[in-house]
C-alpha cells in the first residue's frame, strides 16, 4: 500500500509537492485545534457553574475565583467575579472585555482549513490541466516512438495530481465543520456564562 501511494506521488509530477505542503499545513492546524476545542477548552458549563454559584452564595469570591483558570470561559468567570458587587453595568463592561480577548483565541486558525480544501483542489485542478496539456502535446507533436510514453505520464500527472488534492481536500471540509461546529458551541456558551454572571455577581443582578 505503501509502495502504491509512493509510485503514485512520483508519477503525479511536481504539483504533488505543493499539495503535500498543504496537507501538512492542514494537519498541524487540525491536530492544534481539536486539541484546543475538542479537550483543553471543553467544560461542562452547567457543571462548573454550579459550584461558582455555591460558593459566591456563600460569600466566598476569593474560593470561586479558585477555580477559574486561563481557559475561555473560567476568564469569563474571572473577570466577573473580580467585579462582584459593582453595578450591572460595570460587570457587563467587564465582561465583553474578556469575551473580547477570548473570542479571537476560540476561533483562531479554523477558517485556514477551508482555505486548505480550497488550494488543494486547486492545485489538484491544474496539476490535471498540466498532465493534458502534456497529452495534447505527445499526440500533436512527439514521435510516434514517444507518444506513448509522453501520454502516459501525462494522464498519470493529470490522474494523481486530481486524487491527490481530492484526498486532502475532504478531510480538511470534514475537520472543517467538525471544528467550527466546536467555535460555536463555546461561543454560545461563554455567552450563556457571560449572562449568569452578570445577573449572579452584580449588585443589581438577579442572582441565581
């Protein structure tokens, strides 16, 4: 199998290169990120809100602050906490500033994998237009002698070239989805935390 993909990467000619650059540029950001989205910032926000709440209602700010840490929503947390007690306003203010720092860090490099996608079956793309145009040539042009030869490795850069950028092109609309579905279900829920603090932690609030 091995031997198979090898042979096929060669015969797609010098556009395979490109496309392996792309493949690798995609897997870094798909490693980094499901890693990021998927475990380190995963939380269960009913969860971890009920015990913010507990110890706040036990006048215990300093213990709830304990437990955040540098994570998106525990920094939402955080930054609300710090202002306990203040108007609802000056808790709101504080928090939009957090959720202003954390939103860019929340969706950071997902939208280079649609690019990827983009650029692989691009390269795919012309990668098979150059393997025709070879082709064309041979049966125009060459000897007969070399015709075959010069058609075969056309339509095999025009082959590979296509499958190869197809190859790394789906995976990256997969991961794509899979991570930008991610993206918005944090936001939703540092929007969520965002809300319960305000109303939890301010001294116009509707504490909970």
């Amino acid at each position: 199998m091995i031997a198979l993909i090898a042979q096929a990467f060669r015969d797609g000619g010098p556009f395979m290169y490109p496309i392996l650059a792309v493949s690798i540029f995609a897997a870094a950001i798909i490693i980094e990120r499901t890693y990021y989205l998927a475990f380190r910032y995963s939380i269960d926000d009913n969860a971890y809100m009920s015990k913010i709440r507990d110890l706040v209602t036990k006048g215990d700010v300093e213990g709830a602050r304990n437990l955040c840490d540098n994570t998106p929503i525990p920094r939402v947390v955080d930054a609300a906490l710090k202002n306990a007690g203040a108007p609802g306003r000056d808790v709101q203010n504080a928090v939009d500033e957090a959720a202003m720092d954390i939103l860019p860090l929340i969706e950071r490099r997902v939208h280079y994998l649609a690019m990827a996608a983009n650029v692989a079956t691009l390269l795919g793309l012309l990668g098979t237009i150059i393997g025709l145009m070879q082709s064309f040539n041979a049966v125009a042009g060459a000897e007969a002698v070399q015709k075959g030869a010069i058609l075969a490795k056309g339509i095999a850069i025009a082959l590979n070239t296509t499958a190869y950028g197809l190859t790394v092109a789906i995976p990256c609309l997969f991961f794509y989805a899979f991570l930008q579905a991610k993206v918005n279900r944090l936001t939703e829920q540092v929007d969520r935390v965002a809300v319960k603090m305000i109303n939890m932690v301010s001294s116009d609030g509707v504490r909970e």
